[in-house]
C-alpha cells in the first residue's frame, strides 16, 4: 500500500481516538465543583471577591488552583473589568511592559453611571454582564462551572441562537464566525498561504457581538464583536497571550454557547458596550492604545519581489513603472539584499553597498522611498550581527547557558531576547550602523517577517547544522552579473549595461531530487573559488540539460567546473578544470556544451562541514526559585511546558513544532510557553524603537507579520503569504475589515495580485482596482514565480494607472480618516454593518464595504467575471463615475460590463468629501494639487465632511490643520419644494421672486497648517434643474460666480479660489 494511502486512514484513526478522548475530558470538566466566591467587598467603583475550590479538585488538564481571586472594575461607563487569578499571583500574567493596561477610571465611572452591569451568583460562582437600558444579558457563564487549572481554564458563556459573532483573529475564515461545531486557534505561526480554518500569524482575542450578534477577531487579539438582532453591539477582549481554542456551538439541549479553553495564564476580560460597532471599536482602541499615525507617502503605491537577482533587477523595475506612466511611491527589497540571508548584512556582489547606496540616492531624488527586510533570527556565524549580540547579552538561551538554536533562512540562526535588558541598545546599534545615512542604507520604513518566531527546523531540533544543510539554508544565490543586462533610462553610468562576454553553458548532467548543479570557477561570476556565494546554479528547465547564461570578461582565459550540491549539505566536484576563453567582442554569445564527469550523490548526506562558533555559556540572572515567588507573575513551576495534557489544535503540531521551543525562559524569567505570542510584536515595537532612534521626531512606519492585541499603536501589518487565487483575493477584503475595523491595526493590506502561485492576468487587474482601497497598498510576488509588477500586461497597467488616480484623489480623504481613528477609534475601514446596524442584510455581508465613512467599494469577485450583484442599503448614494443619484431600497442591485479595469464605487449620501483636483506621479507632488469639494446631500438635505493636514511625516507636528465642511439644504424635505423629486434635489415648486437659496456651505475648524493649496472646484450632487431654467448664481468670497450645471449628472459645479487658511461660507442655490 502506497504511504498517501495509509495516511488519511491513520488520521482518521487519531481522530477518532482523539475525539472520544475529548469527549471524556469535557464530560469530566462538567463535573468539576467550580468556585464559591466569600468575603465580597463592594463599592460604586466595582467589587472584590475570594474565590474558593467549591469540592473535590478534578484535575483534568492540571492541578485546580483551590484559592483566586475575583476583582471587577467600572473603569469607564462603556468599560467593564473582570479579572479573575491566583491568590498568590503566581500565574503568569501578560505584562504591563508589553500591553499597557487602560487607566482603571475615568473619574467619574462608578456602578451607577456605568451602560454594564456585574451581577453573580456566590455558589457555585457565576457571572453575567447585562446591558442596563435594556436588560439583555451579554455574558453569562452559568449552568457550566468554571475551571482554573495549572495549565489550563475554561469559561463559558451562554448566548442567543444564530449570534452574529466578528473577531478572534487572525483568520482567514469568514467574516461573520461559524457558530456551530467551529474552533478558533490562537497560536502564532508562520502560515504559509494562510489556510482557512488554522491559526495564523496573529492573536486577537477580541470580539464583537451584534444583538444581531456579531463577533470579532484580532489577530492574537482575543476580542470579538457580538451584534444582535436588536441592532446593538458589544464586545470581549480576553487579555491573554496564552495558546487558546475557541469553540463556539451548541448543546445538546440547543443552548449557543462561546467557551474559551486556555492552556495558561488568567482570565482577565473586558466588556466593551458599544452599543453601535464603532463605538465598541472605539472603546477597544481606548482598552489597548491608539494606533499609530503613519506618513502620508505611506499610503503611496509600493512594489515588492520575492526572488530578485541584484540590484540591477530592483532599478529596473523603477525604471519600468517610471516608463509605463504608473505612479510608484515606494520600492521594496526582500531577503534578496542580504549576504547569505544574514540580517545586517549586504550581498557584496549582487547587492554591493555603492549600487545601493545609488539606488536609495535615485528614488530620494525623484520623491520615491524604499523599504527593506529584516527577519528576527541571527545568523550563528562569526559576523557582527551575532557578536555584538552575543556582547549584548541578547539572544535567547537554553537553561544551562548556551545560545538557543533553530534554523531560518541564513542557516542555524539564534533568537533575540525582547524581554532581556541589553537587547534594545544591541537592536539600536545594529540600526544606526546598517542603516547610516552616509555608509549604510538610508531606508525609509521597516518591514518585518517570520517573527511569529518561524524556525524552519522540526521540534525537537537536536541537531540544527545538519537539518539546515539537508534543507539548503541559506539557499544557493543567483548568478552574479557584472552590470545590468539592459539600459535602465535614468540611472548611472554605473547601473548602464557593460561590455562582457556572454556565455551559455549547458550541461548533461542527471540528478536525484533535491540534488542541483552549479557552475564553480576562476571568475567572479562564477564564484572565484567561493561556492557558498559565487557560484553560478544552473536552471534544469530542460532537464537533464542544465543551463545557465553567465557574463564574464572580454579577452580572458576562465577555468571552472560542475559541482553537485547534496540535499545534505555536501559538494561533489570534478577532478578537473576546464577552460573556456571569452572573445573580444561586446554582448556577441558564446555557447559551450558539455558532459558532467561526476556520478550523481547518494540522497541524504549525512557528512556535514558547517564553520560553527562556540558561544560561552552564560546563564541566566534569575533565580528558577523567584519564579515561583508571591507576586512574581511568571508562572507557576512544575508546568509541562512542551507537551501540556490540553492540546490546542496549533495546524503546526505540537506547541514547539517550527518555531522557538516553548521551554526557553526569557532573561527575566518568563518562558516562550507564556509569552509566545507577544515575540513578534515585541519585534515590532524594539524596531519601531530603532528607527525613532536612528530618525528622531519622523513617523515610523513598520509592516510587520506578526501582531499581538494593540500593535496598531506602533505598526501596520501585511496579510501575510496569500495566493494568486480568486479566493485568497475576496479573502484579502474580509481580513482588512477585521483588521482595520475590529483590531485597531489601520494600516493594513494584502499582497496585492498574490504571493504564491503564478500571477493571473484577470486576477491582478481586478486586484489592483481592489487593493487601491486597503490603507496599505502593495503589489509583491513569491521566488520562483512569474513577475506581476503592473506594466508586464497592458490591461493591467491601465488598471493600475487608474486605481492609483482615484486612490490619490482620495489620499487626503482616507489620510484624514486614519488621524481620526489614530485619535478617536474610529475605523478607516468599515464592515456594512458598521454604517447600518439595523439592517440585518448587512450582518453577513464581507465582499463589500466602506472605505472611509463615505466610500462604498463594491468589487466584482467572482472568477473572470464582468457582473456582480451588490446591496444597496434604503439609503442615497451617488455613483463615483458618473456622479449620479441612486436611491438604495435595501435590497440588491445588478451591475453588469464592469470592465477588469475599474471597480465599482459609489459615495455614500451625507458626505463632503475633499478631494485632490487632479492625481500626480508622487505623493509630494500631489500635496501640491488644489482641491475639489464634492457634496454628496443625504435623504435630509444635510452633508459633512472633515480634512486633517500637517507636515505628513512628523511625530510631534509644529502646526495642523482640522476642517470640517458643512452643508444644509435649505428645503431638505423629500418631495417637499426644493427636495428630493425624481431622485434629484432642489428644483422644486417652490421659490419666487428674487431667488431660492438651495443649501449654505460652511467651512469652520482649526487651519493652523499653511497647505499652499486651494479649493479650486467645488461640486454640488443631486441637483434637479431649477425652475424656468434661468443661469444659477452665487457669491464666492465677494466675487459672483455662475456655476455649470450638467443635467445628465444632475451637478452643479462652482469654480472657486478658496484658501484653506480661515473660516469660508458659500451660499448654493439657483435664480428662479
């Protein structure tokens, strides 16, 4: 039998057994005394209570801790904490340093003033939280016990039937959460392709219930949003960094139920009342920080590749977006940049420090930025990344002293230590000097990957030097090339094609898998002599055929060889030298074809040579004993910190399996098993931290993979290693809703086009169309795939070309949305049922939303498709295009012929929106565009609008800008004289002599930022033609003003001159 055969029947056995098992345990949790609370002290402010092993212990995933603690806080009046631990405060706790906690009142908060209500019952000790005005129970953890265990608690709450539940990410589920027979893992891994129904990169353990119920998920945020039937939400953040299943479904009696299944830490929650969605977006923004304010050129369009040859390869491609008339902000490198995948390090000949230090001089130059890579692990070589580490007293260690090792791409890495003391000035350091201005790479932002942390090597990783040279990390370069192959219009002489010889060499040459051929030999495009670094791989694209085309000198006699690489990490060379002497000529191709002598290598080697360097050990500071003392909060001892008796269902295996073991303890004491999930984001915030050091007082913008709950006050965060796939591309929409609207995390986006797989033509026009609309917009692609970059098909470049205007147009807009939720809370992006909450056909909607409060984006996702049904809520809304009213019943409408370069897009009714009068090639030279107002009335005549302006790239900003536009109909009634007839405003029966004023335009705030730009045009939706068809008039600033009406459109458009430095007042309107 064929072992894909056993497989399946061997899962399903483990299934099984694992399924009766569990049903055994749960029945056994069911049986456990719970807890009776005694010595309860109450005040307006909350309550403290004791709370008591109320029998016989059960011991089912641990030993029951017999004495904790219950403490509830009214923090603030939509702000309810519940927080039950261990009397000694032992049990590890997150700390304080990672997530600070909210302030715990705000003055006036008191059980009186509060929207929530604690009730419980002593014994057995339940809880619910009730919603006050109503008396609709939010929470309510009777009829089940709750379990506190060594490594593992359980809490359930009871909640109505059909729930509307958002949240508990990241995940790649659907947006509204299964609520039968389905489990939320929280467990960061590296997820390559971000499978549905496994835990990815991040923890958010937030989520939001809609009455209506509705729940949403952050990534290793433990939060989720429930929105009812009634039209109220709310929300539960589960402050908790611990390994965590999440079920949600019923009993058999039919109650639904959501039930957390902890393997440590407490049980510590907040209760969010909303009542609408934003508001409990809100109020977790309050809960776990503000994010934090990007640069304006952030939200640029940016281009990456996985896979890029050198340097020449990045300029190129540049070049190519300049000559294809598509605007490119900002240009990204990959690990392709590093000398053998080692962080802090340069390619000495394919990314050689002049070229790059060209490459970055020539972006700045014309208004473009670039953004390199950096991964977590450090190379265990004799480098200053890791000495100056190692000095620092940085990396992670094993208990009797020695470094922690694992292997990511440059090898055997090691692992910094976020939590010791030195590890911060070591992070600082390695900064400043890589990235000098003057002798490193002056970058303009951060993007982070494989902190989750990955570790490629298979837990228990006994012996990491053979596991990396049997997987072939670091990987083979490419070939080395001694100028670009082909002008690259704008750059250097030095980035200018060269005069070598060109030679293609093929080889016969026959091979086991995992087995390849490289070109070895006395030319530095062959690796002079070096085969970790210089020599040449060779394509098996006609296999057994090797080949390869490689530039070398004019006029020079070069000798080389074939070398086998071993899957094990060995060479097998030739006994001999051949020779080959290059002609004189510029680019004329020489070609040679020949045999390998050597016999093909026996799969695997086990004969390794690996250069290893022995660390000193160093043992840790912490006494194991202060671990376990009163109130140190680092663990209880005596814990399995590799394999606990409750399994969660991590898609990676056990808890350790690739990535950091879950035994490593920290300088400080606290071990992975607890803290895992905050390694990432740790990351983030010490990077974040060194490039404020290395650039203080400028903006930070940090794309990082893995986030924990409040990462959005420092980071942004890419969706991880999609796919070229039309699922993985609706996928991308419901992802940036959670992120953006659930999890506080603004800046957001997927790989625009997909990572992995070949790119898709259809795909990646309606792609780029799509991702114009996240907050993070860029394009990138996987190693050893086609390119995707937007000028290699026509149609997709004119989908770029367009995307990227209206997104430009709408920079100020979406730039001013994201100061406002970096200052209140409130999403950039919005889920439907944000803007209608009462609408139940907006509960499940995920393919479309608000981008802004005003932008309906509404894309076509099925495959190669051309029409698309969409709902229109019973609201007005004006077409993007043609500017013309649409009355929405709430029900659907019908698009059809939507062409793969543009995507649907209508303004939501009772906005102003301002708007850059034209797009341009960069973000600099778009804040030099004037503006135009659109008026888009609502059903009551009314609309508004805001604009924020500053320097776009400071922390602290000198001066501001804050502008709110107003318009009032002065006849709002529908149908009245003057509404809304024939779905168009104004025009009514009514008026007389003299005129009619159809609305005021007012605009009022704060105009401290000098912009140096205008409202040039200011345009009035919905317009019905005024009676007797006389010219409209109006006065602007003193002067009048005949505004254009277009009947077609239904607009009256005002070509104005208005300074946006002080208050301005308009009257629009026609002469009856």
């Amino acid at each position: 039998m064929r072992v894909s055969n056993i497989v399946p029947v061997v899962l399903s056995s483990l299934a099984a057994c694992a399924s009766a098992f569990a049903i055994e345990k749960r029945a056994a949790l069911d049986s456990c005394p719970g807890y009776a609370a005694t010595n309860v002290q109450q005040s307006s402010g909350g309550l403290t209570a004791d709370l008591n092993l109320g029998g016989a212990a059960c011991n089912v995933y641990g030993t029951d801790l017999t004495n904790l603690r219950l403490l509830v806080e009214y923090q603030t009046d939509t702000r309810l904490h519940v927080k039950i631990y261990d009397a000694d405060q032992i049990v590890y706790q997150v700390p304080e340093s990672v997530l600070p906690r909210p302030a715990s009142t705000d003055g006036n908060a008191s059980s009186g003033s509060s929207q929530l209500v604690f009730k419980f019952v002593q014994s057995p000790f339940s809880f619910s939280v009730v919603r006050k005005s109503s008396g609709e129970v939010l929470f309510d953890t009777a009829g089940t016990p709750i379990v506190f265990e060594s490594q593992y608690w359980r809490v359930r709450t009871n909640l109505p039937n059909n729930p509307n539940l958002y949240g508990l990410g990241e995940h790649t589920d659907p947006f509204r959460l299964n609520t039968t027979n389905y489990i939320r893992t929280l467990w960061n891994r590296d997820a390559y392709t971000i499978p549905s129904g496994t835990n990815l990169y991040g923890d958010h353990p937030v989520c939001s219930v809609m009455i209506f119920i509705y729940v949403f998920k952050l990534i290793k945020r433990k939060i989720y949003y429930d929105h009812r039937a009634s039209g109220n939400t709310h929300g539960v953040f589960l402050l908790n960094s611990n390994g965590k299943d999440i079920f949600t479904n019923q009993t058999t009696s039919g109650q639904q139920y959501l039930e957390y299944n902890i393997i440590g830490g407490v049980i510590d929650l907040y209760f969010l009342a909303g009542p609408k969605p934003s508001a409990v977006a809100q109020q977790y923004a309050a809960t776990v920080g503000y994010s934090a304010m990007m640069p304006y050129w952030g939200f640029g369009f940016q281009q990456c590749r996985y896979g890029m040859q050198d340097v020449y390869e990045v300029a190129g491609v540049v070049a190519n977006y300049s000559a294809a008339n598509i605007p490119l902000e900002v240009m990204w490198t990959d690990i392709d940049y590093m000398d053998l995948r080692k962080v802090f390090t340069l390619d000495p000949l394919r990314f050689p420090l002049h070229l790059m230090q060209e490459l970055v001089n020539y972006l700045h130059t014309h208004q473009q930025k670039y953004v390199v890579m950096i991964d977590p692990a450090v190379a265990y070589q004799d480098y200053p990344g890791l000495n100056n580490g190692i000095a620092a007293n940085a990396f992670l260690k094993r208990d009797n002293g020695t470094l922690y090792q694992g292997v990511v791409w440059p090898g055997v890495t090691v692992f910094p230590d976020w939590f010791a003391p030195g590890t911060q000035g070591y992070w600082n350091n390695e900064f400043l000097s890589f990235f000098d201005p003057v002798n490193g790479i002056d970058i303009d932002a951060l993007w982070i990957d494989m902190n989750e942390a990955s570790n490629f090597c298979d837990y228990p990783c006994s012996n990491p030097a053979l596991f990396a040279a049997q997987a072939g990390d670091p990987p083979q370069p490419p070939a080395v090339r001694l100028g670009s192959p082909y002008p690259i219009p704008g750059f250097p002489a030095d980035f200018q094609p060269q005069c070598v010889a060109h030679v293609s060499f093929n080889v016969n040459a026959s091979t086991y898998y995992g087995e390849n051929i490289v070109l070895l030999g006395s030319a530095i495009t062959l690796g002079d002599g070096d085969i970790k670094n210089g020599a040449a791989p060779l394509s098996p694209n006609n296999y057994p055929i090797w080949n390869a085309v490689i530039d070398l000198p004019l006029n020079t006699v070069v000798t080389y060889q074939y070398v086998r690489t071993e899957s094990g990490g060995g060479y097998i060379y030739e006994n001999a030298n051949r020779t080959i002497t290059t002609g004189g000529t510029c680019g004329i191709m020489q070609v040679v074809n020949d045999v390998i002598i050597t016999a093909q290598g026996v799969p695997p080697s086990s004969k390794v040579k690996k250069d290893m360097l022995a660390a000193s050990p160093v043992r840790s500071t912490v006494d194991v004993h202060a671990r376990q003392a009163p109130g140190s909060m680092l663990g209880l001892p005596g814990r399995d910190l590799i394999n606990p008796k409750y399994m969660i269902h991590n898609a990676a295996g056990s808890l350790s399996n690739k990535t950091i073991d879950t035994d490593i303890h920290h300088y400080n004491g606290l071990v992975e098993y607890d803290t895992h999930n905050l390694y990432g984001e740790m990351m983030s915030v010490a990077s974040r931290d060194a490039m404020l050091n290395r650039r203080p007082g400028l903006r930070p913008m940090v794309i990082t993979r893995s986030t924990f709950s409040g990462a959005g006050s420092h980071d942004g965060h890419w969706l991880g290693d999609n796919v070229a796939d039309w699922d993985h591309y609706r996928i991308s929409i419901s992802e940036q809703l959670e992120f953006a609207a659930l999890y506080q995390v603004p800046m957001v986006g997927s790989d625009v086009c997909g990572y992995a797989g070949e790119p898709i033509e259809l795909l990646c026009a309606r792609w780029a169309m799509l991702g114009a609309f996240s907050p993070f917009y860029r394009n990138h692609k996987a190693s050893g795939t086609a390119p995707q970059e937007y000028y290699r098909w026509p149609l997709v470049a004119e989908a770029g070309r367009n995307a990227i205007a209206i997104r430009y147009q709408l920079l100020d807009y979406i730039y001013t949305a994201m100061y406002t939720q970096s200052t209140t809370g409130t999403p950039l992006i919005n889920p439907m049922f944000f803007a209608y909450p009462s609408d139940s056909k907006t509960f499940g909607l995920s393919l479309q939303y608000f981008y802004g409060s005003s932008i309906l984006v509404a894309p076509v996702t099925a495959e190669n498709a051309t029409s698309v049904d969409i709902y229109m809520p019973n609201d007005q809304f004006y077409d993007w295009y043609t500017l013309q009213p649409i009355r929405g019943t709430g029900a659907n409408i019908h698009l059809d012929d939507v062409p793969f370069t543009s995507i649907p897009l209508y303004i939501k009714g009772g906005a102003v929106l301002p708007l850059r009068i034209t797009s341009a090639n960069t973000t600099t030279e778009l804040r030099k565009k004037n503006f135009r107002l659109l008026i888009a009335p609502g059903l009551d005549g009314t609309a508004s609008g805001s604009l924020y302006f500053d320097d776009g790239v400071s922390i602290a900003q000198p001066s501001t800008s804050n502008i709110q536009f107003s318009y009032t109909s002065t006849s709002p009634q529908r149908g009245g004289p003057g509404g809304w007839q024939n779905n168009r405003f104004g025009g009514g029966s009514g008026g007389g002599s003299g005129g009619f004023g159809l609305g005021s335009l007012s605009m009022t705030g704060s105009f401290g930022f000098e912009a140096g730009v205008v409202v040039e045009e200011i345009v009035l939706l919905g317009v019905g033609k005024g009676r007797g068809g006389q010219a409209p008039w109006t006065q602007c600033l003193g002067k009048n003003v005949a505004p254009v009406y277009n009947a077609t459109a239904g607009t009256l458009t005002y070509k104005v001159d208005v300074p946006l430095t002080g208050q301005f007042r308009m009257n629009l309107g026609w002469n009856f």
